[in-house]
C-alpha cells in the first residue's frame, strides 16, 4: 500500500476529520488508508486498528466483499456510486456515495467512502409503513362508508364498504363528482353546499343524507312496458 498516492493538505484533511459522515479512504485492494474522527468515535477505536487492513473484514466482519459492495461497483463502472443498505457489524443502515480515485495516467488507485448513518431516518420510514399500513387495515375492514373527494367534489377513493353497499367499482367511478353521481337530486344542492363550507374552512355539524345504489339507477333507469 503506497500512501503517497493519497497525500492530502491541511484544509483537506481538516474537512475530512470534521465531517458529521463516516469516511474511508481505500486503496484499489479494499485496504484502509485512512478513516475519519467520526468513524473512530462511533468505533471507540484508534487510527491504527484500521490502516492497512481490508475493509470488508475490519468495518464488516465479512471475509470477501459482497455482491453489491459500492467499491466493487465502482472498481467495474470507474464511475460514482451510491448504495443504501444494513450493516449487520455496525447494526445501522448506512447511505453510502462513493467516489474513485485516479492518478495522473487515469488508472483506479483507490476509493473514497462518504457513510451517512440513516437508521434513524428509516426507523422513522418504517414507523410511518406500519401506522400507514394500520390505517389502511382499518379503512379497508370498517362497515362505515369512508370517502375522500378532491377539493371539486370529484371521488378519489372510497373504502370496500362503500364499493359492496352502492355496487359500484372505484376504478370505474374515480374522478367522477359525487354529487351528482351518488345524492339524489332533491338533496344535491344542499348538500354540496356544506361540502364547500367544509372545504372554505368552515365548522360544519354532522350530517345525514341518503346515496344512490347502482342498483337504485338501474332500477330508475328500467323502461316501463305497456
């Protein structure tokens, strides 16, 4: 491992150490060359642990790097790189960019790795999964009609309640206005009106009104005979 391939000026150096992100410095057979002061506190470990050893196996516990290892991506494209992933030796999820190194004949020397620790970010992403998935669970088995209309009274979606009562499929009605698609006539107009008040802001008391069932159209729309 030649170092003086990576020499580095002060103010380089001063960035590096002072970066919040994990950083590596390797050369092109995955020895650490160097890492960065935010790396050594997380680690609680010296400089010296890690120099000149394979990253795979001191950072990873791994004995070969792995398939979607970013420096191998990097070694076969020369080209900028980025992964998300687990890290099962460090227990975090870790988005990692990774930049390669050529010398003054263009050839690959090296990589560096800039880790941002992102365990926080997707414990927060799951956390919203499972309340979404929750809700979702709840809409889809409760026996109340649940509607969302946009802000012209067109249909967005409707739960499976509201699909088995008024017979109609969401796909086949969505972007429709429920008003005039699913209120009897005599009612529409008043009660489009509290929707608006509604939309404008306004408190609205609870309301009670009839739809129309596919059922109930086709019954209406049927000829009379003699």
């Amino acid at each position: 491992m030649d170092k003086g391939k990576f020499e580095h000026s002060s103010f380089w150096s001063s960035a590096f150490d002072n970066m919040d992100d994990f950083i590596f410095i390797l050369d092109n057979d995955f020895n650490i060359v160097r890492v960065n002061k935010s790396f050594l506190k997380f680690t609680g470990k010296k400089e010296k642990y890690f120099l000149g050893r394979k990253c795979y196996k001191v950072v990873h516990a791994l004995d070969k790097p792995v398939p979607e290892c970013p420096y191998r991506k990097t070694m076969g494209t020369k080209k900028f790189e980025v992964s998300e992933f687990y890290d099962n030796n460090l227990k975090r999820w870790l988005y990692v960019r990774t930049t390669p190194i050529f010398n003054s004949n263009n050839e690959l020397i090296g990589s560096i790795h800039l880790a941002a620790d992102v365990t926080e970010r997707r414990r927060r992403e799951e956390l919203l999964k499972e309340e979404r998935d929750f809700s979702n669970s709840l809409i889809n088995t409760a026996q109340a009609v649940i509607l969302v209309l946009d802000k012209e009274g067109r249909i967005v979606s409707f739960n499976p309640y509201m699909e088995k009562l008024s017979g109609y499929r969401l796909e086949k009605i969505k972007g429709k206005d429920w008003f005039s698609t699913f209120l009897p006539e005599n009612g529409r107009d008043r009660i489009r009106g509290i929707f608006k008040k509604s939309i404008e802001g306004n408190q609205i008391k609870g309301e009670i009104n009839p739809i129309v069932t596919k059922r109930e159209w086709n019954r209406h729309h049927t000829p009379l005979r003699d």
